[in-house]
C-alpha cells in the first residue's frame, strides 16, 4: 500500500510540474510576443489561476475585511539615508522609549487586573450576599428573583457593550491576538473602543454569574493598551512628539503586543513568568513548540527555576523576550502593591488572599505507583474530554454566528437567554444535593455565613451545608479555590461532582461565543478540578496524594486537552498553586492529554482561529505542499510597474485592484535586460502620489527627491485614517506625467526561485513573518518576476481548490 501511494505520488507531482512547465511557457509566448516599445510590464501575466480565498474575517462578533502586516524591512533609498544620519542620541532614544513603553505596559495592564479582581468580588460579592440572606430567612422565590435579575441586568449591560460599541470585543480575544501576532490585522482589533468594552464588559459578564473566566480577556486588554502606546502618537490629540515616531511601524508594534498579551496572563493568574511563555508559546509566531522539548533532557532532574534559566538561554532571546520579562516583572509588583494594600480592609469584599490564588502547598506532594496510573488516566480523560470540549465548540460557535449575523438585538437576547438559563442552573441544581453536617475539625466558621467559602448552608439548617451551593453560589475563583482545598477529602460527595461537572461542562461550551468578553481558562479549570477530584476520590485507598491535588492534576489534564499547551501551562499552575513538587506529575498529565487530544482534533485556539476565517500561518507546513513547487500556486493578475511609471498607470492599477504590493521592473534603456528592482507597496505610492512630485520626462529624478521626502513620511499611519487615493485631485496634464518608483521600492525584497519546493517557501514564509514573496525564474530571458505570494496563496483551500487531486494527509 506504501509503494502503491508513493507510486501515486510521484505521477501527481510529475502532472503539477508539467502544468507549471505549461504556465511558464505561456509567460515566455505573451513576454517574446511584446516589442521593446511596449513593454511596460503592466499586462497580466498571469491570467488561470485567480486566488479566490476569503479577504474577510470574524474579530470577536463582527464581520470585517482583514489585511497583512508588514513586519518586513522596507530597505529603500530613503531608508538608508534615514539610518545613515540617525545619531547615537537617536539610537539611545529609541531604546529608552521601548523600555518606558514596557515599563507602562506592565504598569496599565497590572492597574486593570486588579481593578478588574476588585470590581468582580465587590459586584458578585454584593449578589450572592444578598442572595444568602433571602434564603436565611426562607424567602426562596425572592432569593432567586434577586439572583436571576441582577444576573441578567449584568448581563444585559455586557452584551449592549458589545453588540452596540464594539463587537469586536466579544469572546476572549486571544485568537485574534494570536492572529495579529501571526501578521493578521483587522479593523478595530486593538481600537481603544475595544479596549474599554473588553474591560467593562469582561466585568459584568463574570460578575453575572456566567461560566466564563477574565483570564482571556485580560490578554487580549494587555495587547489594547500596548497597541495604543505603539501607534507613534496622533495627530487628533496633538501626540507628535518625534520620538513617538519610532514606533510608526508593524514590527516595533508587534513586540509591544506581545508584551501585552504577556502582562495580560501575568495580571490573570498572578503568573509573571507562565504570561511570557504564554506569549512565547501560543501567541508570538516566532516562538516553535519543537524547540521546547528540545532544551535540558535532564528535565526532570533540574527545579523549576534551573529549567526557565536553561529555556530563556535558547528561545526567549528569539522575540525580544527582555522586554516581556520585564512587563511581567512590573505586573506582579504592581498587583503585590494593591493586594498588600486591600487587606487592611479597604477594598471591601476584595481583601483576602495574595499572589497565590489557590495554595496546595499545604498538602504533602509524596505520591506511588499507584498516583503515577491515576495521573495517567487523567490525562487520557483531559484527551478525551478536551477533543470533545472543542468539537462542541466549533458546532455552537457555527449556530451562534448565524444568530449574529441577524443585528445586535439578537445578540443581547442570546445574552440575556444564557445568564437566564445560567441562574437557573446555578441556583435549581443545589436543591438537588442533600444537606450534609459540617466538620467538627475546622478552623473556619461552618456553614459560612456573610462570605465565600467552602460551606454555603444555602436551604440547610444550623449545622449544616449544602455542598453544592459551594460551588454554584460562588464566584468562579472561589469555587476553584473550593475544589483546590486540601485535606477535605470527603467535603463534597461524588453525586455533586458529578452533577457540577455536567453542569459546567455545559455550560461552558454554549456560553462561549455569546456577545460578552470571555475566557476559556476558568470553565476548563473548574470542570478539570471536579474530575480530577472524582478520580481522587475513586483512588483514595491506595492513593498518597490530597484530593485537593488530584483536583489540580485534573485542571491541568483539561487545559491540555483543550488549548495544547505545555510548558506555559504547567508554570502557571505551578504559579498558581505555589507547589513546586507537583511539577513531574504536572508535566506528565499534560504531555498525555495533549497527545491523546491531538490524535482528534486541534486546540481550542486554532480550531476559533479557522473557524473565523483568519488566514493563520502554521508553523509546519502541510505534508501536501511537498508535492508542489512556488510557481504552482501563484496567482494573478500580476500588476507591475516601471521603475519610472506613468502617473495615470499607477492611479488606475491602485483604483482597479486591491493589492498591497507591487513589483517593480527595470528596463532598457535604463539597464541591459529587464530585471527586478524590487517591490513598492500601495501606502507608499499613496504619498509619493499626494506629494505630486512628477516628472515630464521618463528619466531618473536624481537625489533631489531624497531632500522633499523623510523617512517618518512613509511610516504607517495609527488606527487612524491613512492617505486615500479618492482624497487626491489629479488632472489630465498630471496623468500623462512620469514618477520615479526607486527612492521608496524595497530594492532587497525576500524571492525564491520558482521551483522551490511550496512546503519550503511556507516555512520561510512564516518565520521571516512577510507579506510578499517574491517568485522569480529559474532559467534566464524569460519575465524577471513569475508572481507573487502572500498568505492567502498558502491557504489549504487556495491549495486544494487548484489542486483538487492532491489529498491532505493529516500530520501526526
């Protein structure tokens, strides 16, 4: 069967190789066939293959059209002059600018984490205590009246902001960070409308009691606030200050982004180092998975802090990782400031706890063969359920965009529908549980009355909890907190963990995608704790470990399952719980759940990712692309330029065509044969175009246009209006008139030649981070350029729609 597919193989590859002999061939009949008077390369070459994919994306809950990055080094005429007259002082600048830019970033983003923490315990708090005190007087219809109406007012207010504001917001947004970070950008992103709505929204919507965490949210409000610092000042606000105009571009703004999705997990989870290998691992592009498991293979044998010294020494130096630590460095003294401040009492209900969220330290962490087979079937369990958590995702998230798509009154009555059936469940399912005496053994009060804690009396007696109720009527936090305590082996029974780990595995999957900012962290954690704590409960005669850490150990078996992450994941619990000695079984439940899950499906992230129709680079290139060559999959028309154009030729190929990049061809008389100069892209030709700098003549203009134009002149604009082609008036004389291209073309564009093997040109394409690849001939006097590609020519339904033939083989 081997040979025969292989056998197959090579015909299919010999049939794609003769088709794009067939292409090159036509190219070289329509080239040979032009005069030396008409050749002004503006003709399509390439005229078969039109590149149909989408050019339009979901960001959050609103469709709009999306567009690359540039994160290339534009190296012009005028790009060398610039950095040929930068001084020392302006090189220390920049640099002293980056670091305030960080330290900034650390500071906003650690201010809305606890603003966030403080607003959520003050708001939730308030509801569940009014709650507690109808049912301490029995009065259970008003009980529910008043948790279900505050519920949906809550509620309610998230979804107008998202529906009526910004519906970019909605969701956790870490998709669209990862797609940003990917060198995707789209309209309102990163917007300061979206900035406010995710932080307000993000408040309501975990304050209304939903199944969602702020976890999520917080990355993709780290990376608001660090693209609002990035956009080189503005113009409306009078922020021109020159120094901010270093920053006018996509690749300085791209390392400030990711220092913000950092700062975001480390205000999240009060995890300083879990935020940047986050940021590492699932969002920057730079950062490859295979590297992680290729460090110290004493991994084991080292602690926690020899193995981040050992990976920072390999790969955080790859991103501009410096910086991220230091982001998240300012964080957690920010958040450790204000947590040390709130508990003398200032800060309301908020005023307990510290940077430790849920402490196992406590429990003793010796374990046997016995936990090393339970840690084993949590993560065949983490596989299994996280594979089926993200398949029901992507189905709910197809129903749900339907329903979107139908205006934003629609949106806020999916909002109110869920917190409706939210409140239902939350506070119907506790009646359900049978009231249990309380401990004689404890240091806390039993039942709690007027707090969170582990013993909610909910409809019991004196003397008695309702097991439940501890975990329904509660934030998400302390319900985590409730399953991570140590040494209450029997305080909750297997029925209720049961019907609580239904319950939010539930409603997990169809909360999210509703119009409200939301995170996936929470709602993993708290189903993989109760799971994990029935696994612990069914191995407790021959077990060693806490159920309390079985609870963790089923936390981490989920999150594998369901995001596939590793080494992040594992340091932000071991931040998260303060237990150092679990990091082995950590380790291990999360590389079995990630194995198994694998084996079904992809995470969570890069199913939402496709699902949206992002044109996301992979970091691998898919077994098909081997089959094909570069030429293969270029697309036309191909529009190109002289060097010294006419003015009406450019103005109608920018009207007539949506293309960000543009080759530029040099040709006799002014060299020996035509050759490539380079690219030009549209944003540039827009300001040359507006500054009017034409020529009556086609000759070289000379050194004279390096003295009208500067560097900063050509930078991109913020989230602003850029230049408009509408906006320019050109008369007649003007169209007739000529424009020299080489001051601002990109004379060293990156090209490989045309039968460079497709799974190669896509692993260049992705690491180098471009928008434009430059195809060029193998063989001399044919077309200087064979075409261009950009990410959507690696899309797989691009690949596969031309190629039908070709079958995808799914990569293990």
């Amino acid at each position: 069967m081997d040979r025969e597919n292989h056998a197959n193989n090579g015909e299919d590859e010999r049939d794609l190789e003769n088709e794009g002999l067939r292409d090159g061939k036509e190219i070289e009949r329509n080239w040979s066939g032009r005069s030396e008077k008409n050749m002004t390369f503006r003709e399509p070459l390439l005229v078969k293959r039109v590149n149909t994919t989408s050019q339009i994306a979901i960001v959050g809950s609103n469709v709009c059209p999306i567009e690359s990055l540039d994160y290339e080094i534009v190296e012009n005429e005028l790009f060398k002059q610039d950095w040929r007259s930068r001084k020392k002082i302006q090189i220390f600048q920049y640099i002293l600018l980056k670091w305030a830019f960080a330290l900034i970033i650390g500071l906003g983003t650690g201010l809305v984490g606890f603003f966030n923490n403080i607003a959520v315990e003050n708001i939730a708090g308030y509801k569940l205590l009014l709650t507690t005190d109808l049912m301490s007087k029995q009065r259970y219809f008003a009980a529910f009246a008043a948790f279900a109406g505050c519920n949906v007012l809550l509620a309610t207010a998230a979804g107008a902001l998202c529906a009526l504001i910004a519906p970019a917001a909605a969701g956790s947004g870490i998709p669209e960070v990862k797609a940003y970070l990917n060198g995707i950008d789209a309209y309102s992103i990163l917007a300061p409308s979206t900035l406010f709505v995710k932080i307000f929204g993000s408040i309501l919507g975990v304050s209304a009691g939903f199944v969602v965490g702020k976890e999520g949210p917080m990355v993709h409000t780290g990376a608001c606030i660090a693209s609002i610092l990035g956009q080189g000042g503005s113009r409306r606000y009078h922020l021109t200050w020159k120094w901010l105009r270093y920053f006018k571009n996509d690749r300085d703004r791209r390392d400030l982004i990711t220092c913000g999705a950092a700062a975001g997990v480390a205000a999240a989870f009060r995890a300083p180092v879990g935020g940047v290998l986050f940021a590492l691992e699932e969002a920057a592009s730079c950062f490859t998975d295979a590297a992680m498991w290729l460090t110290p293979r004493e991994l084991y044998w080292l602690t926690i802090s020899q193995y981040l010294v050992e990976f920072m020494m390999h790969n955080v130096a790859k991103c501009s990782s410096l910086e991220n630590v230091f982001t998240t460095a300012v964080v957690a003294i920010v958040l450790r400031a204000f947590i040390e401040y709130c508990t003398t009492g200032k800060c309301g209900l908020f005023g307990q706890g510290g940077l430790i969220m849920y402490d196992v330290s406590s429990a003793q962490a010796t374990y046997s063969g016995a936990d090393i087979l339970a840690v084993i079937l949590l993560g065949v369990i983490g596989g299994l359920l996280g594979s089926l958590y993200n398949f029901l995702i992507d189905k709910v998230l197809r129903i749900y965009s339907i329903i979107n798509e139908r205006g934003a009154s629609f949106k806020i009555l999916l909002v109110i529908t869920i917190a409706l059936l939210t409140s239902c469940c939350a506070f119907g399912l506790p009646w359900l549980a049978e009231c249990q005496a309380c401990p004689t053994d404890l240091s806390v009060s039993c039942p709690t009355v007027g707090e969170s804690g582990n013993y909610e009396s909910f409809q019991c007696s004196s003397g008695y909890y309702n097991d439940l109720a501890s975990l329904f009527l509660n934030t998400n936090d302390d319900a985590i907190r409730n399953l991570f305590s140590t040494s209450t082996k029997k305080e909750f029974n297997i029925s209720s963990l049961f019907i609580f780990f239904g319950a939010i595995y539930f409603l997990g999957i169809i909360t999210y995608g509703i119009a409200i900012p939301s995170g996936l962290f929470i709602p993993v954690i708290l189903a993989g704790a109760c799971y994990g704590r029935l696994v612990g409960r069914l191995f407790e005669s021959i077990s060693q470990l806490d159920a309390g850490l079985y609870a963790l150990l089923g936390a981490a078996s989920f999150l594998g399952g369901t995001m596939r992450m590793t080494v992040s994941l594992c340091v932000i619990l071991l931040e998260l719980t303060n237990d150092l000695l679990l990091l082995p079984l950590v380790m291990l439940v999360l590389l079995v759940s990630k194995t198994v899950a694998d084996s079904f499906n992809k995470g969570v992230y890069d199913q939402i990712v496709k699902l949206k129709g992002l044109p996301y680079m992979e970091a691998h290139a898919e077994p098909y692309m081997r089959q094909l060559v570069a030429r293969d999959v270029v697309t036309g028309p191909l529009i190109m330029f002289s060097g010294i154009e006419k003015v009406g030729t450019i103005v109608h190929a920018l009207t007539t065509t949506g293309h960000n990049g543009f080759p530029v061809i040099d040709e006799p008389p002014f060299t020996e044969s035509a050759e490539l100069c380079g690219i030009v892209l549209r944003s540039h030709l827009l300001v040359l175009l507006k500054g009017k700098n034409f020529l009556r003549e086609r000759v070289i203009s000379g050194e004279d246009i390096l003295q009208k134009y500067a560097a900063f002149d050509f930078a991109k604009p913020g989230s602003g209006k850029g230049i408009k082609l509408e906006d320019i008036d050109f008369d007649d004389e003007e169209l007739e008139m000529y424009i020299d291209l080489h001051p601002i073309t990109n004379a060293s564009p990156y090209t490989v030649v045309e039968t460079m093997s497709l799974a190669k040109a896509a692993i260049l394409f992705r690491q180098l981070g471009l928008r434009h690849m430059c195809v060029v001939p193998k063989s001399q006097g044919r077309p200087p350029i064979v075409g261009i590609l950009t990410r959507h020519d690696f899309m797989p339904e691009h690949i596969l729609g031309l190629y039908p033939h070709v079958k995808p083989h799914k990569r293990f």
